[in-house]
C-alpha cells in the first residue's frame, strides 16, 4: 500500500456514518495508510471542514506520529499524548483530539482527513493548533493524503 488514506467505515466522498458525529458516539473512525516516502521521520493528520458557516472548523488536530504508526483506531482517546502513537491538539471546539462533524441542518458538508509525512519531529507544546502545526510543517513536508468524507443533518 502506498502513502494512501483510507477508512474501513466510509469511502472516499462517500457519507461518514452517524456514529462518528455530533448526532452519534463522536468517536474517531478508524484510519489506515501506507508505509510513508523514506526519510520520514514523523506524521501529522488534520482534519477540517471547509464548508462550516464561519470557514473552515478544525476537527482533529494530531502530530508527532510515530512513521511506523500506519493506522488510528477508532475512538481515539481525547488525551493529549496518546503512548505509542503521538500527540493531539486542539479542535474548534476548544477540545483535545477528534470532534466529528456537527453541521447546520441543511446542505452535505464536506470532511478532510489530510495526512503529511514530515521529515522532522514538530516539538510542539501540548494542545497545538492547526495553524501551529501547519507553520511547523512549512518546508518539510516529504509526501501527503487525504482522505474526504461527507456528512448531513
């Protein structure tokens, strides 16, 4: 398997069941990717959506992976270390870890779960931002993903 994202539990474009959202469990879906480009030394997964009414919200925010992690399993705990496999940030919902998709009633939006291949560890504080990792990020970035997912209330 290449650097390729993917889920066991929606395709890509397809609809992200209930159960990893607002109206459900509000658990992380289980993730799996390929092995990332050499040289790879952590990973880091954001994911967001692009379509909320005030732009773009931030739903999962992780960094530090470790490159041999290769899956996330669902329901990840909202911890912002997880042992063995990396460290969470903080959502637009002003939590730690994943916050699933809440839209308005009304129209599908849509969710991606990006996912970057770095060439060096972020060290980053406890409870990074988005826009923290994103700018740690610039110029190492070796290979990314994604993985988009839909949901509608």
């Amino acid at each position: 398997m290449t650097f390729n994202l993917e889920s066991n539990v929606f395709k890509n474009g397809g609809d992200i069941p209930q159960k990893f959202t607002c109206d459900g469990a509000d658990v992380s879906p289980p993730l799996v990717w390929g092995n990332p480009p050499s040289g790879t030394k952590s990973v880091a997964l954001i994911a967001d959506d692009p379509d909320a009414p005030a732009g773009t919200w931030v739903h999962w925010v992780m960094y530090d992976m470790d490159p041999q992690t290769l899956q996330l399993r669902e329901g990840m705990a909202n911890t912002e270390s997880i042992p063995g496999t990396g460290e969470q940030g903080l959502n637009d919902f002003g939590k730690i870890g994943y916050g699933g998709p809440c839209p308005p009633l009304g129209k599908s939006h849509r969710y991606y779960f990006k996912l970057f291949a770095l060439d060096t560890t972020l060290n980053l504080e406890p409870r990074a931002t988005k826009r923290d990792v994103e700018q740690a990020m610039k110029g190492h970035i070796l290979a990314q993903t994604e993985l988009m997912g839909r949901y509608k209330r």
